[in-house]
C-alpha cells in the first residue's frame, strides 16, 4: 500500500495533481484537506480542525483531547456537526504501536505531517510519498504566512530525519516529492539539538565518516556537534547506502 501526505508547501500545486492517478491512500495536514479533499485529516491543533471546511473520507487522526472535543461539541469542526460514521485514530496511541523511540516519537507526536507520516504507516503504508512537505519559504500553498518560517522548517526538519531513519529499520521508505531545498539553512537555536547521543549505532558509524573534520573540532572546543538538517539528510542516505 502507498500512502499521499498532502502538506501545505507551495509545490504541491505543481506535483501532487499529476500523481493522483496513483492508488494512494491519501492523508491531509491541517487545512489542506480544504484544498485536495483526502481519505483521513492529521491534525494536532484545534484551529486548523476549526478551520477545516471539507470532511474526511474516513476518519481523523488528532490528539486525544481534540478528538474528545469533536465528539462532545466542544470542538465544532469546519465542515459543521461531527458524524459518528467517521473513525478516529490518537497520534500517541499510534506511535507506541510502532515502537517509535526518542526524538522520532517526539516528532511525531509533535508536528501534524510526521504524525501523518505514523497515521500512514499504521495504516498499512509502507511506502509514503509527502507532497507540499518542503521545509523553507515563509507562505504556504494558499499564501497564507508560515510564523517564524527559518526556525519551524529546521526544527521540523530535524525531527523527519530521524523519524525517516526509524522507519527506514523497519522497511518503510518516506520520500519528499518537489520542491526540496539543497542550500543549507542556518540553524535554529530553538531547535532540538541533534547530537551523536541521540543517532543510532549504524548513523553514529556514517557521522564519524562524513563529519570527520566537524567531529574533531567540536570536541577541541565544548559543546559538541549538533546536526542540522541537511547533515542529518547526509546521515541518512549513507546509512542506507551502506546497509
């Protein structure tokens, strides 16, 4: 089974419609389900499922406490009255079922995508292809402004690395379609830092090859390295290269 991740980046407007012939079990993040219409909704936030205007097909996937309130009445999702036909799917109770550990059960749990990420997988998805996720810009795909833009992209980007390695163990590709930067973005200081402690056995072994140099130099001074995204992308693809 293949499994769509609609995000809210501008290149879905390019990519995603010249794909929907493919048999896909489509999820959408937050609002873009008001664009593209999808099987199930991701979303972590009450606003956006305040703001949701077209219903999923099946079923959505929130936080516990959201999805009590779509229940109760206390949330009244954008579409109008919530249907008792529609199934229910709790981030948290997904991602122990995985097995997620560490930070990439924290990024799930955390952002709406990666949490659509673990909603596709549970479902059966073990290839999953995320359109809109492009991780820069300061607009989303209907120009509404990202807050803060530099610093959510690296720190979300951060958390899919290492969610996109977890799952990469467990025979599951995640692959970002469009519009992906390769210019290196400068690092948050409110992101999560990264470090050796918190990689794998076989990432920490590609790290010390492609960070030979940058290793050294963190441990003449203190604090230690910190990865950012696009090192963390580089990990990636050389554990799996040497797998």
């Amino acid at each position: 089974m293949r499994a769509a991740i609609l995000c809210r980046g501008p290149s879905i407007l390019e990519t995603f419609p010249a794909r929907t012939a493919e048999p896909y079990v489509t999820i959408a993040v937050n609002t873009a389900i008001n664009t593209w219409g999808a099987d199930w909704l991701i979303c972590h936030d009450a606003a956006p499922l305040e703001s949701a205007t077209v219903a999923p097909r099946i079923g959505v996937c929130s936080l516990a406490g959201h999805l009590r309130g779509l229940r109760e009445g206390r949330i009244v999702a954008g579409w109008g009255e919530w249907s008792p036909e529609l199934k229910t799917e709790e981030t948290v109770q997904i991602v122990k079922a995985l097995g997620l550990k560490g930070k990439a059960a924290q990024g799930a749990r955390q952002w709406s995508a990666l949490g659509g990420v673990a909603l596709a997988v549970h479902l059966g998805a073990a290839h999953v292809d995320m359109y809109g996720c492009d991780l820069h810009g300061r607009e989303y795909e209907d120009g509404t402004g990202v807050p803060d833009g530099p610093v959510r992209w690296a720190r979300e980007g951060a958390f899919l690395g290492l969610l996109t390695t977890a799952l990469a163990e467990k025979g599951i590709t995640v692959t970002r379609i469009g519009n992906v930067p390769t210019t290196k973005a400068a690092p948050s200081p409110d992101a999560p830092p990264i470090t050796m402690g918190d990689l794998r056995i076989p990432e920490r072994r590609a790290a010390r090859i492609l960070f030979r140099s940058e290793l050294h130099e963190a441990r003449t001074h203190a604090g230690g390295l910190v990865f950012t995204p696009q090192m963390m992308e580089r990990v990636v693809k050389a554990t799996k290269e040497g797998n």
